[in-house]
C-alpha cells in the first residue's frame, strides 16, 4: 500500500492511493459544474418564497449530492463514501465551533449594517447561506479537493489551487468592473484554500468549512453590507481576522492531537512505497 512520507494519513481508511482517479474525479467535478443549477432555473426560474427554495434543494442541489455520494461509492464502497465525503464527522462541534470564531463579524457587521430581517428571510438564509455552503463545500472541497488529495494522491497545494481557481471563477459573475471581479476572484479563492485546510486539519471533517461557510453567508444576509462576495475594505478584513483566528485554534488543536495533517513533503504531493 502507498503512503505519503512524513506522519500525514490522508487517505480514506484502508484505500491505496492510485492516481488514474484524478481523471474521472475531475470529469465528474466539471459534468456537474457545467450544468450548475441549470434545471432549478429553466423550472423555477420566476417562483418566490417556499415554492423557490424547494425547487432550489431539490432540482438544484440534490442532483448534484447524489452524483458526488455515487462517484465517492464507485471510488471506495458504498458503505465508506461518507467517509470518503468527509460527511462522518461531527457537525455539532464543527456548528460551536463557527458559531465562536465567528462572532467578531456578527459584532462588527451588527455596528456597521443594519440588521434586516424580512419574511423572505428565512428562505433567503436557505438559498444563500445553508444549501450553497453545505453544496459548494461538498462538490469543491468534498468531491473535488478531498478526492484528489485523499484517493488521487494529489499534494495539498495543487488539489487545494484547482479547487480554489474553479472555486474563484465560479464567482467572477458578481462582478461588475474589472477590478471589483478581480477582488471577487481573489477573496473566494483564498476562501477555498481556507476551507480545504480546514477540511484536512480537523481529520477531515468537512463539517467545519460546511460550518464556516454557511455561517459567514448567513452573517451577510441578516447584515446585508453588499450584493456580491466582495464588500468593503473593511468587510474585507474581517473575513482575515476570522481566517486568523480559525488558523491559530486550528494549529492549537493540531499540536494536541499529535501533529498537523500536511507538513514537509506533503504540500506537494511526494509519495513512497513501504
């Protein structure tokens, strides 16, 4: 069986690493991004309220979590493709765990935004904040990054930036000018870098992006300061505190379990037999 030099164990459990399945990986990833929401909005594309968020959940994204759950089968065993998603792990932790390093931005958007609450709003926390955070977390970080790194034996760093450079292009639309789509591009994809690390250092337990990344959107809907992912500056900002903090409580956690998950080779992708 393969392993990867150094104390990382990032394959799925009991999986050998071949690298071939970067191929159909990838093919699915960008199947599925091709035809992204395509049926929700030829269906749905003029409905409201309820009926809008369930067209949304079920034409939308369903397709697409199934498609994953299916690849992530064929790869392992059904019985492991969870596992393989990084769907076994603790969404109640990952939830506390949000809900602290996030804090400072309810803070500061509280003093900053108004606070908006309508009767749309629990359907706009729905379609922008929990079924695109669990969905894109899934498919980018999930199938796409996790799959490459823990089965294709990809390096942290080039699953992590195609993930990102897809994951930041698929935003550029909020952009109007030049310069606002540039900033766009480059906050999300330091965003998908973020959540990919995350993903890895909590033992690979894609509850806690799922939970950073719904979060962060919901913040934004109830204290709406722009309509795209950009922001002001200062909203700018905030996010790199936020990333900060989830840094340091991230590196403390990793020293008291034994030791990061990518170090030294690993970012790279150098493997050896034994």
């Amino acid at each position: 069986m393969s392993h990867r030099i150094g104390s990382t164990r990032r394959m799925v459990r009991g999986y050998p690493v071949r690298r071939w399945v970067a191929l159909p990986i990838i093919a699915v990833f960008l199947w599925l991004d091709q035809f992204h929401l395509d049926l929700f909005r030829a269906v749905a594309g003029d409905w409201t309220g309820a009926a809008r968020t369930a067209a949304l959940a079920l034409l939308g994204y369903l397709p697409h979590w199934l498609v994953a759950l299916g690849m992530a089968a064929v790869l392992t065993r059904p019985r492991d493709a969870l596992a393989a998603l990084g769907l076994d792990g603790r969404p109640m932790r990952a939830l506390l765990l949000g809900l602290l390093l996030t804090a400072p931005m309810v803070a500061v958007l509280a003093f900053k935004a108004p606070l908006t609450l309508t009767a749309d709003t629990p359907h706009a926390l729905a379609r922008h904040a929990l079924l695109p955070g669990f969905g894109e977390e899934l498919l980018y970080r999930g199938l796409l990054f996790g799959l490459l790194f823990r089965l294709a034996g990809w390096g942290f760093l080039p699953a992590a930036l195609m993930a990102a450079l897809l994951f930041g292009g698929a935003h550029l639309t909020q952009g109007g000018q030049a310069v606002e789509a540039a900033g766009i591009f480059a906050i999300t994809a330091l965003g998908a870098v973020w959540f990919a690390w995350l993903y890895v250092e909590w033992d690979f337990d894609l509850w806690v992006p799922v939970a950073f990344h719904v979060l962060i959107n919901a913040w934004w809907v109830v204290f709406p300061v722009a309509d795209n992912a950009l922001g002001p500056l200062w909203a700018v900002g905030l996010r790199l505190v936020i990333i900060a903090l989830s840094i340091g409580v991230t590196l403390a956690f990793a020293k008291r379990r034994g030791g990061r998950r990518v170090r030294g080779r690993g970012w790279i992708g150098v493997w050896r037999r034994e």
